[in-house]
C-alpha cells in the first residue's frame, strides 16, 4: 500500500468513531430535575420572595435523617395552614417523592425504608398567616 492509501484508510476510521461517538451521545438519557424544569426556572423570583419570608421567621425548620426516617421538626406547625415537603432525586426522577405536613404536630416522620441511597434535595413550601414560605436543604441518604 502507499502513502494515498493510508490517508484514505486513517479518514474512514476517524469518520467510523465520530459517526459511533454520536450514536452513543444521542442514545444516552438525559434527566432533567424535573419533567417541568424550564417552567420551574420561570418563577423563581417568586421562590425567591418565599426564600425572604423565610428569613424573617424566628425559628426554622430542622429536617433530619435517622434510623431509615425523614424527621421534620418545626415548632410554628400548630401555625401552619397546609404544606408539603417535596424529595428530588436529581439523578433519577422516578425517585422523587411528595408528602403533606399535617398541622399541628410538633414533629413529623417519613419513612424512608425502600428509598434508594444517595443525594436528595429536599423542599419544604408551607403557607401561615396569609403568607407563603420555602425551605429547602440537601440530604444524603
């Protein structure tokens, strides 16, 4: 073979690996936070002022992991009209989880006995006395 051929058979085989490099990239799945991400991201001035009427609490909210349970603590629960606590799993959607707080109680578990273990991010949005608060905290399972 000569130097012409050579050429020609290094160019078919750079064109083999870009053409399999494409196959694979386009194949791969590609998961957002959540279904909605793009919408999400449209109000996040409003989560912002949640984010502000959060600080002005006196008194947070403790979220906590033991013993295969999400334990939420907030001493303003008798305060609260409703609420929910959302867990997002942002390697995988099909993890994510959403429970209601009930009002009232002091203290409130979830039981995480059949979760996957990893990285989570948990949101609490909870509204009291007209107004609307967010919390949020990243968890390890």
């Amino acid at each position: 073979m000569n130097f012409g051929k050579w050429i020609v058979v290094a160019f078919v085989l750079f064109a083999a690996f870009i053409a399999t490099l494409v196959t694979v990239c386009v194949r791969q799945d590609i998961s957002l936070v959540r279904p909605d991400y793009y919408q999400e991201e449209l109000v996040h001035q409003r989560k912002m002022t949640l984010i502000q009427n959060t600080k002005t609490l006196e008194v947070l909210p403790v979220i906590s992991v033991a013993e295969n349970s999400l334990t939420v603590s907030f001493s303003d629960f008798d305060k609260m009209d409703k609420g929910e606590i959302q867990l997002l799993r942002p390697s995988d959607v099909k993890l994510d989880r959403k429970f209601s707080l009930r009002a009232g109680e002091k203290e409130q578990q979830f039981p995480l006995d059949a979760w996957s273990k990893g990285l989570y991010r948990v949101s609490m949005q909870w509204s009291m006395g007209g107004k609307e608060f967010y919390y949020e905290r990243i968890i390890v399972l």
